[in-house]
C-alpha cells in the first residue's frame, strides 16, 4: 500500500528532497560471496565497503561524507526486534541518511508537511539520501535481512530524533 499516494511514488519522495538513485551492484564473484552470507565478521565487512565504495564516490564527494559502514542485519542478529522497534518510530535526524542497499530489501515510510505517507520497498541497488529534517522510519521485509552501505558527513547527527507521531507498524503498509 503506498499511503495516501498511491500514483506518483517518485514524485513525492522527490518533492521532499530525497534522492532515490539506481545503482546496480555489480557484483564480482568475491563480492558476490559475502553478500550471500547472512552475517559477516568484521573483515568480511571491510571487503565489502572498499569493493562498493567506488560505486558511490561521487556522492561522498558531492555531499561531503566522510565515513562509510556496512550495516548487516539478519535474523540472528541480537535484538533485532527491538531495534526494529525503534526504527519503525518516525523520526528524524540532524544529518542526512545515507543508505546503499547491497543484499535483502527494507521498507522506508516518508511523511510529508501533511502527514500523509509514502512507503517504498527498497532491495539491493537502491541508493538513497534522506535530507536532515524530512521525517521518515523503517523496518525489514518479514525475510529480516539487509546489508547496506551508510555513508556519514558526522556520524553524531545520525542519532534518531522521534517526532512522536502515530502511525501503524510499516510491514501492515507495504
Ligand atoms: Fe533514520
């Protein structure tokens, strides 16, 4: 269910200064391997930030982000449904949020000056750049796993800042 917009996905992202790239991973067969795996150690995610990273060097460049980590959540991963709990809360930041989505598939809920929301599904190749300020939250597909790459200008205005507003859990709207 797109909430409220159900036409024009793009426009209305857009129209709140997201910016929702493509980018294929091109996955070399040593890339592709770790991907495959549910959970990496930390220097199975060291590989895959400095083999993805040159996909979106030109990003770090044009908006300044300066540090980059590889996110990996799977369904045994330690509190999961806590921190999912947390995420799902809109919410917004002081920085923007950068996400590169390598392997799994997420959903992203935005809101609008009107409260009206529009969630996405996003899957790997998705690259996507949430201004400071534009509320949104999200939570995993039931599969319960993702890898993506965050890209930060200052990783202190990453912390979640909740607007409080009610809205029913985001895997009911997708
Ligand atoms: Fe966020």
């Amino acid at each position: 269910m797109r909430t409220a917009v159900p036409d024009d996905l793009a426009a209305f992202v857009q129209a709140l200064g997201v910016q929702w790239l493509r980018r294929p991973v091109d996955a070399a067969p040593a890339l592709a391997a770790l991907l495959a795996e549910p959970a990496l150690g930390e220097d199975g995610k060291a590989r895959v930030v400095a083999a993805v990273a040159p996909i979106v060097a030109d990003e770090c460049a044009r908006h300044g982000y300066r540090s980059q980590d590889l996110v990996v959540l799977h369904p045994g991963t330690p509190g999961l449904e806590e921190a999912l709990a947390r995420f799902d809360q809109a919410h917004t930041h002081g920085d923007d949020e950068v996400r590169y989505i390598l392997d799994g598939e997420g959903l992203f809920g935005f809101f609008d000056a009107a409260g009206r929301e529009c969630v996405t599904r996003v899957g790997p190749g998705d690259y996507l750049r949430i201004p400071a300020g534009v509320e949104h939250r999200f939570t995993l597909t039931p599969a319960r796993r993702i890898k993506a790459l965050r890209l930060f200008s200052d990783t202190a205005g990453w912390v979640a800042r909740y607007t409080g507003r009610a809205a029913a859990p985001l895997e009911t709207l997708a």
